[in-house]
C-alpha cells in the first residue's frame, strides 16, 4: 500500500477512534449497554449528601 | 512526472494536517467544539470512498441505461445494505439521530426531477462535491448551481405564490406557526407546511406493525422488510434485464449446454463481485455512516444537547440561528441542505431577508459557514476526495467548456428543485432514507431512476442530433 495512503488511513482512523471513545462513555452512562430498563444520567451526588438535603427540607417544613 | 507525483503526495499530507490541526485546536479552545469535528471526520471518509469507488449516481444509473453496465448500482446497493445494517443497530438501541420524512406521491415527483438534472449535470450530489475534490470545474458549477437554487427556491414568493392551490396556502396558515415566519407567502413555506406536513411519516418497522426502536422493528421490519429484500429484488431485476444475457453468451461459449439456476446463480455472484472497488468503498461508507449516527448522538448525551444550535449560542455566535433556536444538524450525511444554507448565509449578508421562511428561518437556520457542522462535513468531504485523487495522481484542475457549463448548470438547477421538493438528494432523500427503513427513501428512488432514465435518453436524443448537424455541415 502507498505510504502517504497509509499515513492519512492511520490519521483518520486515530481521529475517528478517538471520536468514538469520546462517544461511547455516556451510552454507558445512559444504560444503553445494560439490562436497567430506564435510561437516563443517573446522579452523581453521594447518597448521604442527598439524604442531609432531604432533611434539610423536612426541617424547614416544620418551621 | 515522478516529482509531481511526489508534490501530490505532500498535498495531500497537508491537507489531512489542516483538518487534523482544526480538530485538535478547536478542541483546546473549547471542548464543544469536537461536535464540529464529528462531523469534520466523517465527511472526510466519505469523500476518501466516494473518490475511491468513483461513488457516483448518475454515473450509476447512465452506464446502466446507456451501455448496459451495471458495477456501480450493485456498489450502490451494497453500501446502501451495510449502511441499514449498522443503522438497524442503532436504532435498535434507541439513539438513532434519524427521523423519517412525511412522504407520498411528492417523493416520486422530486426524485424524478432531481433523475433528470443528474444526468444532466454529469453527476449527483454527493458526485459533484467529490469531483470537486478532484478539481473538476463542471462538478464545482454544478454544486454552486444546486446551491442557488435551492437557497433562492426556499424564499421565493411573488407570482409563484399564484402557483399555490388554495387548500395549500389554508392548510399552512391553518398551522399558526409564527408571525416572523410567513407561512402564507412563499412557494416552498406553503408547499412544506400546506402539503408534505399533512403526510404520513412511514417506516417499514411501522407498515409490519412493529415499534421502530425496537430489535425486530429494527431488524426485521425496517432492515429486512425495508431494505434486503428490496434491494435483493432490484438487484436480481438488473441481472435478468442487463447481465444475464452476457453471462448465457459467456457461458455457452465455455461449452457449458444447458443453463440453468446454478449457473445463473454463478452469474449473479459474479455480477455483485464484479463492482469489487465500489463494493469496497460502499462497505465503508456503510459502516462510517452508521457509526457517524452512533458518535453524534453520543455525543449530544455527553454535551447534554439536542441540536448544535445551543453549542453555537453558548459557544457566543447565536447569529443565524432559527426562531427554534436549532441549526440543520441532521446527525447523519446530507449534502443538499448545508449547499442551500452557505449561498443563503452570503445572500443575507448581502441583504436579502431570507429568514422569513420555513426551510431557513424555522428550521435550518443560515449560520456562519465556519461554525455550521454541516459545512464542515462537506468541505471535508472535498477535502478527502482531493487527498484521495492526490495520492492516486488523478487530481487535475479542468476547466468546464461553454456546452459543460450550461449543462451543469441546467443540471444543477433540476437537482436544487428536486431536492427541496423531496427534503434532500440521492444521500438524504434515498442512501438515508432507504437503509433507516423510510418508505419515502423508496419513492424518491423511484422517481431518481426513472428521471435518470429519461435523462439518459434524452441525452441520446441531444447527441445523435448534434452530431447529424456536424456530419452535415461536413457534407456540405
């Protein structure tokens, strides 16, 4: 195979490589390659901080 | 000759370093801009394999009607069969970027008329930009002919407007869209919201009763249903009315006696074997464009977006942007679109209000060329086609003859009328719209070939009779 061919393959294919590595991360994210049924970003925030948040709320309910 | 082959060659290297230094710069910019560069990528494959096969339509369907040879239709057919496969997979997960069209007996009719100014034109759409890439000056007028054509088609009102029945022009100001937009003035705005929007979109998944995102809906409805048996249909049609004659000649002259279904099965497999380069080309331009699918809509669950309108507005260039606040980011190939959308941004820039209507001011927007991703699929799609004509020693400036121009130009005026009729050209219209499953794909395809047909003959006609001319004037 011509060399500069095979230059401009690797180029492309290490561009486009990258492209679809960039992209494959929130599929994952989304559930798109799992059994759960919902998809959807799930949340990042740790669970003890949003059960302080949630009582947070309840505390300025009963005031 | 070996130096300017060499020359070609650096070329060719620096014109991938360019589009690999945008890439990477923008990107350290601002990381939005890798959207863009999607794009960028993977319309420079698709020059590279359009260059490589000689990927051309019109060139397709003319060596078949004209001298029987039916190579490139079979490529056509291949890439068109891997493409459904890959799409059929991503749809299946439910992240297709494509959305079928309203379509009816309007497909068959724009694809008739876009048939025509291919053939007339000496090349289709997604042809003429590879050529261009290749330095052909008939397939860069041809380009620039579609492009104002269908920017000036899409905001023509006036005397057109007489043209509109009546239960159009009720039926689109009946849609209440907004003031802005006009939807009672202009051909193509009453045309569009009168007439195509009060169609069905129809996939095949749908006809079979099954849910289009869905494995089977996938599959066998929009994969198998919509497109193998099609395709397989058309492609056995090309074998009995064109090859299989030859292969009877071929074979009785090899002192085969009785030809029967074993052998016209051989024949059949030669006929698809015989396109080899196109083959090869369509089976990458298959799977790029079913991947570019795949990375696009990742990548607007990675951004958070649903249209690169909102990255242009937040990277500060909301200028061009449609009342919706979207851009034409179709998430797939397409040609004609962003054509019409550069000669429209120029137009508007010059003066000409052309954001009253449908077709830019309520979907596509005209965006800077510089930042519409669309655009910077195209350039990089004449980009790849030049690296590709570059290193093969076939890139050559050549200027267009008077009687090429004007053909290009007729040409180019057909296909821009044909593709705003039928929302899109022998990519959008049919390559996409087939292998998704979209039974308007079929329809344009129709129209396309038997356009191409009629183009075919009447060139025939054009010729026969010039040349009677010249053989007469050499009598006298």
């Amino acid at each position: 195979m011509d060399r500069t061919l095979l230059i401009v393959i690797i180029l492309t294919t290490l561009f486009t490589g990258f492209l679809i590595g960039y992209s494959i991360p929130p599929y994952i994210q989304a559930g798109v390659f799992s059994e759960r049924k919902e998809k959807g970003v799930e949340s990042q925030i740790d669970k003890k901080m949003e059960q302080y948040y949630k009582d947070l709320s309840k505390s300025e309910e009963k005031e | 000759m070996e130096n300017a082959a060499n020359k070609k060659k650096i070329w060719a290297l620096v014109i991938t370093g360019f589009f690999g230094m945008i890439s990477i710069l923008t990107f350290a910019y601002n990381n939005l801009y890798i959207y863009l560069s999607a794009y960028l990528w993977f319309g420079f494959i698709y020059g590279m394999c359009l260059q490589y096969g000689r990927f051309c339509f019109a060139s397709a369907f003319r060596d078949l009607f004209a001298v029987g040879v039916p190579r490139m239709v079979v490529g056509i057919m291949i890439a068109t069969l891997l493409f459904a496969f890959v799409s059929s997979f991503v749809t299946a997960t439910g992240f297709s970027t494509f959305h079928p069209s309203p379509s009816g007996i309007h497909s068959a009719i724009a694809g008739l008329i876009f048939g025509v100014g291919m053939v007339f034109a000496g090349g289709c759409a997604s042809g003429s930009l590879y050529k261009t890439g290749e330095g052909n000056g008939v397939a860069f007028l041809v380009v620039l002919s579609i492009s104002i054509t269908q920017s000036s088609f899409a905001d023509i009102g006036g005397w057109m407007n007489k043209l509109v029945p009546q239960s159009w022009h009720e039926s689109a100001i009946a849609k209440k869209l907004p003031e802005v937009i006009n939807a009672g003035d202009g051909w193509l705005d009453q045309y569009l919201a009168g007439y195509v929007w009060n169609h069905p979109t129809v996939t095949f998944a749908k006809m079979a009763g099954l849910k289009n995102e869905s494995l089977s809906g996938a599959f066998l409805g929009n994969f198998l249903l919509g497109v193998l048996l099609p395709a397989l249909l058309l492609l056995v049609v090309v074998y009995f009315i064109w090859v299989r004659k030859n292969v009877i000649r071929d074979m009785s002259k090899a002192g085969v006696k009785s030809i029967g279904l074993r052998e016209h099965r051989t024949g059949f497999w030669g006929m698809i074997l015989s396109s080899k380069r196109t083959a090869i080309a369509g089976l990458i331009l298959g799977i790029a464009c079913g991947l570019q699918m795949f990375v696009i809509e990742g990548l607007r669950i990675k951004l958070g977006i649903r249209n690169a309108g909102e990255i242009l507005t937040l990277l500060g260039f909301d200028s061009g942007i449609s009342i919706r606040g979207t851009v034409f980011d179709p998430g797939y190939w397409y040609v004609t679109t962003q054509e019409a959308q550069w000669v429209g941004w120029v137009m508007h820039k010059l003066g000409w209000n052309n954001m009253d209507n449908i077709f830019f001011g309520y979907i596509n927007g005209i965006p800077n060329p510089a930042l519409n991703p669309a655009d910077w699929m195209s350039l990089a799609l004449i980009g790849g086609a030049a690296v590709m004509a570059l290193i093969s020693n076939e890139f050559k400036f050549k200027k267009p003859t008077m009687e090429l121009a004007v053909w290009a130009i007729i040409g180019g005026f057909l296909m821009g009328i044909g593709s705003r009729l039928g929302l899109g050209c022998n990519i959008g219209a049919f390559f996409v719209r087939v292998a998704n499953g979209d039974r308007g794909g079929w329809l344009f395809g129709i129209g396309m070939i038997g356009g191409a047909y009629i183009g075919v003959k009447f060139f025939n006609w054009w010729t026969e009779r010039q040349m009677a001319k010249e053989m007469a004037g050499l009598e006298l």
